[in-house]
C-alpha cells in the first residue's frame, strides 16, 4: 500500500564546506520520503539539478511510482528480468534465443552496469547513434527494440517511473530499397510450372503447396494432416515449426488462416499422403522419420535440385531462387494478377488475408507495385472523352 499521509515533507538543504586546503565548497542535497516512507538523500552541485530532482520526485511518490537511486536495479538486471518474462510467455525458442543475443553482444556491452534511474533519453540517443555506426539499420532497430521492451518490463515491475526511450526511434530507410521484380526475385508463371515438373516425391508435393498457398517455410515445416480439409478443398494454418523444430503458434494472430486449394494441389496432397512418414506430429511434410524437417534439407535435397533439374539457373548454373520466400513472392503474384494473365485478381484486403501479414499497408508496401493500374492507355483515353463528351 502506497503512503501519501503522514510523510515529512521533501526539503533542500545548502551544505557549504572548507576542504582541508581551503577550497570553498557547496553542495544542495535533497532530503525526502519515498512512497514506502523510506527517507533518501541525493546530493547535486547545482541548485538547478536539485530543484528539478526535487520537483520529478514529488510528482512520482505521490502516484507511488518513484525509485530512488540507491534501490535502482541495473540495465543488465532489468534484461534478465525482461528475458525471463519472455520465456514465461512461451514465446518461442528462436525468438527468445535472438532477444538474448540483442542483450549480450549489444545492450549490455554498452549499458549493462548503467543503473536504470540513471539513464536519460541523450544516454539513449547516443546508444541508438552508436548501433548506426556499428550495425546494419535492420538489427540497429531491433536491439533498440529489445532495449525499449527492457524498459517497458522494468516500469511494470515498478522499477521506474517512465521509460526514457519512448520517443527515440530508427526509422525504416526505404530509399532505394528494391522491389521485387518478376523474373528477378519472383518466378514466372513458366519457371513455376518447370520446377513442379522437375520435382519428385514429396519434393514435388511440398513446392506445389508452396507456390500455391505462399505459406512461409515454418508453416510449410509445421503444417499437419488434421488441418488440410481435402472435401472441403483448403488448409488451415494454425501453428508453425521453428529453426530448431519445435511446434508453435502461428508468427501472428493474423497469421492463423483459412487457404483454398485448388484441385491440382488438392490432387496431389492425396497422392503424397499414401507415401508420407508417419509420426506422432502427423506432419504434412516430414523427414523420414515423421519429425520436423529441417530448413536446410529442404534448400539442399528439394528445392535447389528442383530448380537445376528444370533449367531454373543463374549465370553461373547455380538455382536462381535460394531462398523458399521467393515461391510466397510468387503466390502473393499470381493472386494480384489479372484474370486473363493467368493470375486470380484479388483485392488487396483478400491478399492481406491470404498471406496473413498482421497489416494491410505490409501487403501494400510489399506488392502494392505490382497490383494493376486501372488508368493506363484506352482507359485512360476512355475516361478522358466522357468527361469531356458535350452533355455532361
């Protein structure tokens, strides 16, 4: 229970001093009673530092928010106690294991032994600048990330008032970023059909499930037989594998959906089913042995030979596409594109659902360029003349 009667009240004292060599000294020191009527004492050497200390903790005892100094915890305690509560949250394993590598190479190289009442946002600042010149923008965000969610965790412990990291941000430099380019970063609808012929087995099985549902690879690596509906022709994506082949909850909310299969696909999940590995997990797409395959065998024993098999090879015959994002590039394609391109000509709020990214302006920012203009050439001229048309 926080006490806000009876207290004595904070006061500033002017403490003035002869050293031993003479020097005149003063010093303000603020005397005062935590929300817990503990008594505390801080000293500054400006009246200004003082009374502003002075002002901060009478707001904060008041709302029983306050921490004094000498009880603060230290950034490196605040980031075991953060981890700790991650873990508790059952998140999953890799992403625990990224959040403790922010902490030990990062955060705590530069502010471990800082005590958290201590820190002020230039402290902050300087830390974001130096991540900058240290790191690539990407992972200079999310360790500053993981510092912010430190912060957060030690004020709803009550181990700070406010996080002084609040409004210090890195932006995201989308200047120059490459789009996605068919052909280039996406398959084409012929390197597509090439791949699935050259496939084999579940290899085969496995490359047309991707390309025509975009499930990411940890879904792809976590998808079960309980959530295909064959009758129904669709599969429900309701948890996920991750880097170390632990099953979990999808990466979002969003991302727990409902995908339509088209009869080729439906067709060859049938066939693959009478041959797959049985296991305890009753994956879709296991290793020999029913458990959860591995990312790497995927690349090396499907993916790529697949692509060499069908002639789908960059200059130096390497596979063109190294990467299993490319087929969910190629998915989220073929639903933006017109009917009579051969594609399903989705709104954008239906893509959004079919790749189950947690935004709309994600989806957009991503693919938003290759959805069709609807004001090129005789429409365009169209459009022009009824407006212009004498009547109107």
């Amino acid at each position: 229970m926080v006490r806000t009667e009876g207290l004595e009240p904070s006061r500033e004292i002017k403490r003035q001093w002869t050293t031993k060599r003479g020097e005149q000294r003063e010093a303000w020191i603020v005397h005062y009673h935590d929300q817990d009527g503990r008594p505390h004492i801080q000293t500054f050497e400006r009246k200004k530092d003082a009374d502003e200390y002075h002002a901060t903790v009478a707001v904060d005892v008041r709302k029983g928010v306050h921490t004094a100094p000498s009880r603060s915890v230290t950034v490196a305690a605040a980031a075991e106690h953060w981890l700790a509560y991650v873990e508790l949250e059952q998140r999953e394993r890799s992403t625990v294991t990224h959040y403790r590598a922010h902490v030990t190479h990062h955060i705590l190289p530069r502010l471990g032994s800082a005590k958290l009442v201590h820190l002020t946002t230039p402290h902050i600042n300087a830390f974001r600048d130096d991540l900058l010149r240290t790191l690539s923008r990407p992972l200079a965000r999310k360790v500053l990330t993981s510092l912010k969610s430190i912060l957060k965790d030690a004020r709803r412990r009550g181990n700070i008032a406010h996080s002084v990291a609040e409004r210090v941000k890195i932006t995201v430099d989308r200047r120059g970023k490459k789009r996605a380019e068919i052909g280039v970063d996406v398959p084409t609808s012929d390197e597509i059909r090439r791949i699935i012929a050259a496939a084999q087995g579940q290899w085969r099985a496995f490359l047309v499930v991707a390309a025509f549902t975009g499930l990411r690879a940890s879904e792809l690596r976590g998808l079960c037989w309980k959530d295909v509906d064959m009758k129904r022709s669709e599969l429900h994506v309701r948890q996920r594998a991750d880097e170390f082949g632990t099953i979990g909850h999808p990466k979002t909310q969003k991302s727990e959906r409902a995908i339509p299969l088209g009869p080729f696909a439906v067709n060859t999940l049938k066939q693959w089913r009478l041959a797959c590995p049985k296991g305890t997990l009753g994956l879709v797409f296991p290793d020999d042995n029913g458990d959860v395959e591995t990312h790497s065998k995927i690349l090396g024993r499907g993916y790529w030979p697949a692509q060499i098999a069908a002639g789908v090879v960059s200059d130096n015959g390497d596979p063109k596409y190294s990467g299993l994002h490319a087929l969910r590039h190629f998915f989220a394609s073929w639903c933006i594109n017109r009917r009579q391109d051969g594609g399903l000509e989705l709104p954008i709020k239906l893509v959004q659902e079919r790749l189950g990214h947690s935004t709309i302006v994600m989806t957009s920012d991503v693919y938003g360029h290759l959805f069709p203009r609807g004001d090129d050439g005789s429409e365009l001229a169209a459009a022009e003349r009824a407006l212009l048309s004498p009547g109107r």
